[in-house]
C-alpha cells in the first residue's frame, strides 16, 4: 500500500547568499516566524510533517532545502563549512523577510542556528531551539554514524528504494516518513553529504555554544549516541543558564522518533515565544 507524501507547504524559490534556495511554507502570514533548518539528508520535504505541526501552534513555517539539497542549488566543492551554511540563513531571513525568527534546527540545522546567531545576529536573533546537535569535534569522539553509512543510504536511494528498505535503519518511524526518506533522500549531493559529515568532526559546536545568546533551549533524545548523557551534562555544566530538555524514548532523529514526546517537551517554549493576542 502506497502512503499519501501530499505535501501542504507552499514552495517558493529565492536567492540568497549567491545561491538560489527551494524553501517550504506552512501557516498564515502575519503569525510568528519559525525558521526549521533539517539536518544533513533530510530535505525540507522530509520536514513536512513537523512543519504542519508547528504551523498549528501560531506560526508561519519555513523550512528551506539546505544547499546541496532538495531543489537548492549546489556548491561548490569546500562551501559546506559551518560559516557557509549560517550566511545562507542570514540571507533567507533577509530575502523572505523573516521578523526575528525562531530558529529551530535539527542535528546538522541545529549547528547551523547556532552559527548563524553567534556570526549573524549576536544581539538580535530570534529564540533558538536547537534539537540534538552533533556534539563531535576537534578532540572528541568521532560522529556516531560513520561517512561510509552516510553513504550507503545516498546509493541505495539513488538505486531505487522504498520504506521497506529505509526501515531497516530507522525502525521505529512511521509508514509515511519512511517513505518520504525513500523519495527524497536521492536529491542529496554526495559531496555535500562528505564534507558537512567531515565539518561534524573538525568544527567544534563548542565553539559556538558559550556565545549563545538570548532563549535558547537545547532538546536532545534520551537514547541518542549524538547528545549522551555525558555530553549532556558537559552542555548543562557550560551553560547553567541554558535548559538541556530530554526526550524520551527517541534517538538522534528525535521528532521523527517520537513526535508527541518532542511536541510536549517543545510546545511550552514555542507558546512562550508568541506576542500575547489582543
């Protein structure tokens, strides 16, 4: 049986930062702007599901397709350095006119929001939820999921694949994501896929997490190899001031791994982002 991948968004095409960016809208205009920036193979599509969702807590959604993926533009090879990824986002916010943003970016997105406030918005970005950022780098234990497996998923979607063999790595996901990922996952540019795994372990999140500044919250899943409770309580011990919330029964693919656990943990900040009605 074939799920349904209607996809609600609104896709709109821009330029930015000198490439051009495929980006999804979800919501009313005039509702507060949520910025969703995915992680390293998920194009914004496979983001749809969650994008409905927060559009229904009071927010106008974007979710773009990260360079070198989905209907964005490629690279050039050793453009998918940290500093690259947070210019394009300053550059969407700039072109789509996004008011302050939230910022709400999973694995490899929430490195990228962290980058794009402490480089771009240092004293005036928008809150920050940042859901399990690869904590690996320069010193540290390698990312937990090797380039090479990275890669065999990119072939075997390239080759032809559905959600039977795409639950094979993530068993727990529903019938729908599983076959978003088989579609989509193809249009991701190995040499993007390469270098921003190589960036997970020679560009340090740590550089970028004692100058976090404003709400942010970090969200992690409670049986994630990416964020482990040791690193968790490094985080805490860094950043007293900043709030390591845990989901539980999830891995790294959190929102994807349990929804309504993250949707319990996420919504009360999300709430409290938003302009009281009048």
């Amino acid at each position: 049986m074939t799920t349904s991948i209607d996809i609600s968004g609104e896709s709109v095409v821009v330029r930015a930062n000198g490439l051009r960016h495929r980006v999804l809208r979800y919501g009313r205009e005039g509702d507060r702007d949520l910025l969703v920036l995915p992680g390293i193979t998920s194009p914004a599509v496979c983001a749809d599901f969650l994008a409905v969702h927060l559009a229904g807590q009071g927010y106008r959604v974007t979710v773009p397709d990260v360079r070198g993926r989905g209907e964005s533009d490629r690279a050039a090879s050793g453009a998918y350095r940290l500093t690259d990824y947070a210019a394009d986002v300053a550059g969407l916010v700039d072109v789509l006119g996004l008011r302050v943003p939230v910022v709400l970016g999973h694995s490899m997105g929430a490195r990228i929001a962290a980058a794009y406030a402490v480089l771009h918005a240092p004293d005036d970005h928008g809150p920050l939820l940042l859901v399990d950022p690869p904590t690996s780098g320069p010193g540290r234990g390698p990312y937990p999921t090797s380039r090479q497996a990275f890669l065999d998923q990119l072939r075997q979607a390239q080759e032809g694949t559905d959600a039977d063999g795409v639950r094979a790595f993530y068993p727990a996901w529903p019938e729908r994501e599983l076959e978003m990922r088989a579609r989509f996952l193809a249009t991701c540019d190995e040499t993007a896929v390469v270098e921003t795994h190589e960036g997970f372990e020679t560009e340090d999140f740590f550089d970028y997490w004692p100058r976090l500044r404003g709400p942010v919250v970090l969200v992690r899943g409670g049986d994630s190899p990416v964020v482990p409770d040791g690193t968790a309580e490094e985080l805490r011990r860094t950043r007293p001031d900043i709030p390591v919330l845990t989901v539980p029964a999830a891995g790294h693919m959190v929102p994807w791994d349990n929804l309504p656990g993250f949707l319990d943990v996420v919504r009360p900040h999300l709430l409290s982002y938003l302009e009281p009605k009048e």
